[in-house]
C-alpha cells in the first residue's frame, strides 16, 4: 500500500491463500489455519481521473475474433473476470464508510489490476482482488478500518454483493498474511463482530508443497452449495464430519506449537478424508492426492478444488512429487509464506 511520489498511483497487493487446515469448517463457524504465500499475488491501482472507471484485465475485454475465440476464452479464464469484484470492493467499502459516518471526499479514480494467481483452483484469487482493492481504497481515501474487521468486509463483497458461498479462512489469511489460526465460533462473531485471528510463526510449519491445476476448474460457490443445503436442513451427517474437521485445525495448532510434523501431516491427511465423506471431489484432484501419498507425502485440498496441499520430507521426495504430479498435469511448487 503505497504512493508513488511523482505520480498520484496508489497500490494495494494480496497474496495467494492456501489453506491448510480445518476447511471448510471456515464456512460454517469453525476453525481453520491457513497461509498467505508470496508465490502469487493479486495487484490493484487506483489513480485519480474525472471520472471512476475501471480497466478490463487484458483478455478481459468482451470483444473477440469469433466464437471460436469466445469459447477459448471462457475455457481458459472462465466466465468471470476482476471487474465485478472490484465494483463490489469499492460499493463495499463505500457502504461501511457510510455507516460509520465518514464522508469521503468527492475524488474518483481509474483502477486497474493485475493477478498472477491461478484462477478457479482453491488459491482464493478473487478475494485476493479484493483485499487489494480494500487495501488501495484505504490508501486513497485515507481511512483506516481495524484488521479484525477487514475480512468481514471483503466476504462481503464476494457473499452479499455477488452470491458466492464463501467463508472467512482466505479473507482472514490474506489481511493477516503469514500463518494465521482462526476461531470464527457463531458466539465469538455476535460477541465481537469477528473471529478470534491468532498469528503463528510461519517457522512452525514443516516443508510444504503445493500442486495445482495450471488451468480453471470450477466456481468455489458452486462446489459449496450442496454442502450449505445439507447444513442448512440439520444433516446429522455433515455437522457432525464439520465439526470433526474444526476440531483438526485445533489439534494442528497444538501439534504445530509442540513441533509435531508427522501428526500434523497425518491431520491433513485426515482432513482430506474428512471433507471426502460430505463433498464431491473431482477425479483429478483425488489423483493428486493419492499420488502424494504414495510418495509418502500427506495431501488435501487448498481450498474448493483444483489444488492439494502437503508435506514432503527431503529434496529426494520433493524431486518425485514434480516428476509424478507433473505428469498428471499439475504444477507443482514450494510455498514461500507471507
């Protein structure tokens, strides 16, 4: 978040999320520990114009050469570009301005983004436009709204404004940034208004490797309805399997701070076999993780899909991982956390 002294450009980035506990017990009031990671990242600018108004990504831009090109487009980036999310940021941001009685000056600006995350594979880009945005619209305007309540707001944006079922893991990770345990217990929220956000030192994390897909997958919101249905309606089922994988962040962050690996790892494993039990998960991505496992390595979903998470023990098992992941079609990396 900063200005350029010889221009009037303001910047805000966000870093990728990657979820590494509890999810998606986030979603309905449970637990969680995730990571932002410096790998990828979602960047906005605003510079002030006349007039507010926001720049298409390139390949954005709803002109093509021909059908063909249209759908080649939607295969590669899906139907859902960066400008919607940054109209919902700024009403957003807008409206709490409102409520809290501040009055913003009467300033417009041209806004552009860039993102180098993925899109559509559990790697929370859209909210990483977000959180950038908020953090550039602050900047702007000079205001100044507490941490704790920032990812309320930019779940906000995506939930209310535009219909995506969503919860707070990657909102809280990408405000925080580094690694970040989460109670989001219905009573905490009406008590404070937020969750309980506890900063761990990312130095308790054992190796981890990311793998995911180079291409779109599918739409978070869509992956979580079926899940909100069966909460909604009091499925025995999935609150109890929910409420079992909010337990596992907290016994992963007593493993973490006991300098435990292998029973986290096997806790992310469990987490995966969890969140089987109540969710379709996508031939590919149990492929991923079978595959990891076999290697000796733990796996689990990132997020809604189109990604695993796990640890690896040695450069030897990280060298197989590329090999067997990379054939399957994944890239494969190493997270370096926020």
């Amino acid at each position: 978040m900063a200005a350029s002294p010889a221009s009037t450009v303001i910047e805000g980035r966000a870093f990728a999320r990657v979820g590494v506990m509890g999810n998606p017990s986030d979603v309905y009031h449970g637990r969680a520990i995730s990571i932002a990671i410096r790998n990828f990242h979602a960047t906005v600018w605003l510079e002030e114009s006349p007039q507010l108004r926001i720049e298409p990504y390139p390949g954005e831009e709803d002109v093509f050469g021909d059908v063909a090109d249209l759908a080649d487009s939607v295969r590669r980036q899906g139907y859902y570009g960066g400008s919607r999310l940054i109209k919902a940021a700024i009403k957003v941001f807008h409206d709490h301005c409102r409520e809290r009685g501040l009055s913003l000056p009467a300033r417009s600006f041209t806004a552009r983004y860039r993102s180098t995350v993925p899109r559509q594979v559990g790697l929370a880009g859209s909210s990483a436009i977000i959180a950038a945005a908020f953090r550039a619209l602050m900047a702007f305007f000079d205001v100044e709204i507490p941490r704790a309540i920032q990812p309320n707001l930019i779940l906000s944006a995506e939930r209310d404004e535009l219909g995506i079922t969503a919860g707070l893991m990657d909102r809280v990770a990408q405000v925080f940034e580094g690694l970040v345990f989460m109670d989001l217990s219905r009573e905490m929220m009406e008590e404070k208004g937020h969750g309980s956000y506890e900063p761990l030192d990312p130095g308790l994390l054992p190796r981890l490797y990311v793998a995911h897909h180079p291409g779109p997958t599918k739409v978070s919101g869509r992956v979580h309805n079926d899940l909100r249905d069966r909460w909604e309606r009091g499925d025995p089922e999935a609150r109890e399997t929910i409420s079992r994988i909010a337990d596992l962040a907290l016994e992963g962050r007593a493993a973490l701070m006991e300098g435990d690996h292998q029973t986290f790892s096997d806790l992310m494993d469990q987490n995966f076999d969890l969140r089987r039990r109540i969710m379709n998960i996508s031939e590919w991505d149990l492929a991923l993780v079978d595959a990891a496992r076999n290697l000796g390595a733990s796996g689990k979903l990132t997020g809604s899909g189109g990604a695993i998470i796990g640890t690896v023990e040695s450069d030897a098992m990280m060298g197989e991982l590329r090999q067997k992941l990379g054939a399957l079609g994944a890239e494969v990396l190493e997270p370096v956390v926020a």
